[in-house]
C-alpha cells in the first residue's frame, strides 16, 4: 500500500449514487448483450416467458436481475477486509476467465494428449533460453551502465550506440537479423543460440539503461567516503555502490524478465521448439488451434506467476536487509 | 614533532572561471591540530577536500606524507589509506551494518584479517563510547551516534592525519558535543587533525593554530589565544563578530 490515511470516508461502493449508477451501466450493458438465448434466459421463463420471442422486454429484465445480482455481490465484498477482498475478486475474475474458455468448447482430452509434450519440450526450452538470457543480458547490462557512466569517450560511445540500435529495432527484426545475416558473413549460426544471442542484446539494451539510473541513484558521498579510504573503483563499485543500487534495480529488472519470458515466443519463427512454437504447430494436423494457443497461454501466466512470486521475495529481502 | 605531513605551496584552484582556491600556503606538521574557519563560500571545504584529492588542484603543489598529489598518480589510493576523512553527512555504508563499516576498509585494502579487523572495530567503538550498537545498521543511529561511528570508522584505517569536513554541521544542537568530545579526546592523544568548522570553543580548546579563510586565500593564520583576541585583519574581525556576537 503507498500510504495508510487515516482519514477514511465509507467505501464508494457504498454511496447510494453510485450504487445506483452501476445498476444502470450494468443492465444497460446486459441488455445490449442479449442474454435471452442463453442459460439466463431459462433461469427466468416463469417471468418472461418463452425467451426466444422475449425481445427486449426479456433482453431488459434479464439485464436488470443480472445488474442487481452483480452489484449486491459488489457491496458486499466491500464490507470484507483488505485481504479477504482481494481474495475474493482474484476468485471471481478467474471463474470468469475460465467460463469464458469454457464456452469455447474445447476438447480435453486433445489438450490432455499433448500437454505432457509441451511442459517437457516447450517449457524446458523456453526456460532455459529465457535463463541463460536473463543472465548474459545482466553481465552485458552491467558493463553497459559502467561504460555508459565513464569518462572514457569510447566506452561511452560503443555503449551508447548499443543501447540506441538495440532499442531501436524490433525485437523480431533482431531475431531475423541474427539468424539470417551472421550466414551472409560466413557463419552459420543454429536457432538456439541466434535465439538467445537476440534476447541477450535486446534485453541487455534495456537494462543496461535500468542499471545506469540504479548507479547513478546513489549519493555521491558513497563514493567520497569509499574513495577517500583508499578503495578502487572496481571494489567501491562491487561492494559500496552496487548492493546500494540492487534494492532499486530489482523491480524493473523483474519486468524485463517476465517480458523476456513471454518475448521468447519470437524465436519460434526461426523453428526453435519452444512453447510458442509447439502451441502453433501442434494442433496443425487436427485444426485444433485453440485448444493448443489456450493452453500455453495458461502455460505463459503460470510461469510469470512464479517469477512475480520470486520478485516480490527478492524485493522483501532487501528491503529488510538496509533500513 | 616537526616532521611536516601536509604541504600546500602556491595552490591554485578553479571552477570554470571562478577562482577557489587563491596561492594557499600552509604546513601541517605531525601532530598539529589545525581548525579552518571562515564564511560559507570561502573554499575552506574544496581547500580541505584538495588534501585527498577528492578536488583536483590547477596549479601548485600538496604533498601528503611525502607523496604529491597530482591526477596521473597512481597511488592515490595510497595515500587516502593514510588520510582519514569525515564528512559532513556522515557517508556511513547504509547497506552494512555499523561493525561491517568499520571493518571494511581493514580487511578489504590493507588485507588484516577478519579477526584482527573486528578486534580493532570494537576497540574503536569503545573508544566512541557506542560498542553497543555494532549489530545495527546507520540509519538506526542518532546523527551524533552516526558521526561518532564515522570517526572510528577512519581511525579503523590507522591513519596518520585524520580530515574532519564540518563535521558538527549537520547534527542536531544537541548532539555536537559527544562528536565534538571525540573529537578533542583524538586530539589529546596526539592525532594530528584538520578540521573545518564553526565550533570556536572547539577551537580554542584544542587548536595549535587557527586559519581564516575567505573568498578562496587565506587571510589570517594564527594561534587560537592571539585569532580570537587580537584579530589582524579586518575580515578576520568581522567574521568573529558575527559568529561571537550571540
């Protein structure tokens, strides 16, 4: 939370007014939906009768009955504690996520014959290029901010150039560019490492930027005080100015790998087999598409949950460790 | 006692165009206690910042325990093991705790053991009367406790000059007379010390000389009885004028 204010009027979900507003967004909504094909419409045949020749009069109660259940469901969750709100609104949105793929009518069991397929091939690949990138893209991040920060015109210079051009081309562009144009030189590159080298360079380019601030962020008497003990640069950085910057370095750099998780799906053009590439082609043969893009879909959140997870604990750890 | 430590001849020193530091000449001696004064703006700070090179001087000379300092040394380092230095805003490791501070710069550059480093830190804590607080980390401290702790974390290096920048200056009222107490204890064994600040008591109590900065020079130098009660030059008069006058 940004800040506990003690001065607190009733939830806004409380206020009659917007009570009021949000029955009628709702049913004005549920309305133009036309619910009266469908399951709620038979839920209210004893009102509106047959709900095929209901029209508007069903379309409209059904919308209104909808709207009233929806909003007593949304004051009530306001009386809840904090926690408990979040628990219950993360429940829901998920229950309609799922209803929502649930009407797709998908068939299980062609999911059930491939997914242990696309975890072994699809997710081990994935994870193990976004791995071996995150940690290529953090050692070139690191040089990066420091050539970035010197006074050396080269250094400044290659660095700059770097992060301009990597930052300027589309990441699928790179992918391209690596793969096919390392051949025109002579060398014959595989998918994998092409892969990774894309995500290296790309990812490498934003976070050496992310770095460079998290650097530049601590005080300049850090640097007097551990320069005026005698310390060298290599050391003042690694051991003064660095575990400084972590705590503010972290966040960001969380990001960028969960986006780099999800932008490793574009290597699947250059025909790696990872989970992107599997999802594709998988269900080719049976014209099953959705049921494979639906599930590595699901896949993809799964693993950013877990890397959110990890975040937030490296997040806590340092916030505890300096006060 | 009269091995000269600190030697500034003809220094010179500019930002840009504007000048900072006007033909200062000074010696330091082994032993000697030093206090710099002078109004905001009078380079006293860049002065005593030039001494370790933390400022780089345009012309002139500074030798420090016998090295000159110039840009294209490379032993700097060196040097600065030899000079301790305490800031204004303390500049403790808030990422360390208070005995890691004070162990760092021994085991990590002159390469004592971690034992032998910790014995030390803890010997200088007492000395700042706060062994207590070694398992916390800076920002649980008081700005007294904090400075107190800067000290030690200087004195941890065995230095053969100790720098103080104002050290007082960004304390509570209440809290500059511990760090100041340190302060004249370090003096009575025999440390040798320059200090910028404001403290007059300070200075009289424990100064060998007193120097009067402004606009860059060094307009008066002279022992604390003669600086405070028989002030040469008009500026110097000024200046005590309205620092006493409350």
């Amino acid at each position: 939370m940004l800040f506990a204010d003690t001065v607190v009027g009733d939830p806004a979900v409380h206020k009659p007014k917007i009570i009021l507003i949000m029955v009628m967004v709702a049913t004005v909504l549920f309305t133009l939906f036309g619910l009266n094909d469908t399951i709620f419409g038979e839920f209210m045949r004893p009102v509106i009768g047959e709900p095929k020749e209901s029209g508007f009069f069903g379309n409209a109660s059904i919308g209104l009955v909808m709207a009233i259940i929806v909003v007593i469901n949304i004051v009530l969750i306001g009386f809840l504690p904090f926690r408990i709100q979040i628990l219950i609104v993360w429940f829901e949105l998920l229950l309609l996520f799922l209803t929502f793929f649930y009407s797709f009518g998908l068939n299980y069991q062609f999911i059930q014959s491939k997914i242990w397929f696309m975890i072994t091939q699809g997710v081990f690949t994935t994870l193990y290029i976004s791995a071996i990138s995150i940690i290529l893209a953090s050692v070139l991040a690191i040089v990066g901010a420091i050539a970035k920060l010197s006074s050396n015109g080269f250094a400044f210079a290659i660095a700059s150039f770097y992060t301009s051009f990597f930052r300027g081309l589309p990441l699928l562009m790179q992918v391209y560019l690596i793969y096919l144009g390392l051949p025109q030189l002579g060398y014959v590159i595989d998918a994998v490492p092409a892969g990774v080298m894309a995500l290296t360079l790309c990812y490498g380019a934003y976070m050496t930027e992310i770095f460079r601030a998290g650097i530049q962020s601590i005080n300049k008497g850090q640097w007097e005080a551990s320069r005026s003990m005698g310390f060298g640069f290599g050391l003042t950085m690694r051991r003064i100015i660095l575990p400084q910057a972590m705590p503010l370095i972290i966040p960001p750099t969380g990001n960028q790998f969960i986006a780099m998780l999800k932008d490793s799906s574009l290597v699947s053009v250059i025909g790696v087999w990872e989970l992107m590439f599997l999802a594709r082609t998988l269900g080719n043969k049976d014209f099953r598409h959705m049921e494979m893009l639906i599930t590595a879909a699901l896949i993809y959140w799964v693993l950013t949950v877990c890397l959110e997870l990890v975040q937030s604990r490296i997040e806590r750890h340092y916030r505890t460790a300096s006060h | 006692m009269s091995t000269p430590i600190i030697e500034m001849t003809n220094v010179n020193k500019w930002y840009g165009t504007y000048h900072a530091l006007r033909n200062i000449n000074f010696t330091v001696n082994e032993g000697d206690k030093i206090v710099v004064c002078g109004p905001s703006g009078s380079g006293k700070s860049t002065m005593i910042r030039t001494l370790n090179y933390l400022e780089a001087h345009q012309e002139g000379t500074i030798r420090v325990n016998g090295t000159d300092m110039h840009s294209k040394m490379k032993d700097v380092d060196k040097v600065r093991m030899d000079v301790g230095m305490v800031f204004q805003h303390f500049n403790l490791f808030p990422h360390l705790t208070i005995l890691q501070n004070l162990m760092a710069g021994p085991m990590w550059v002159r390469g004592i053991s971690e034992e032998e480093a910790r014995k030390t830190a803890m010997m200088y804590l007492e000395r700042v009367r706060i062994p207590e607080q070694a398992d916390k980390y800076p920002g649980q401290l008081s700005g007294g406790q904090q400075q107190r702790v800067a000290i030690a974390r200087s004195l941890c290096m065995k230095p053969k000059v100790m720098l103080f920048d104002e050290p007082t200056s960004a304390l509570d009222p209440e809290m500059v007379s511990e760090v100041l107490d340190t302060m004249v204890s370090l003096a009575k064994d025999g440390m040798t010390m320059v200090c910028v600040t404001h403290e007059m008591g300070f200075a009289k109590a424990v100064a060998d000389r007193v120097i009067f900065m402004d606009e860059g020079e060094i307009i008066e130098e002279n022992d604390p009885i003669n600086f405070f009660d028989n002030p040469q030059s008009k500026r110097t008069q000024n200046f005590l004028g309205q620092i006493l006058q409350h």
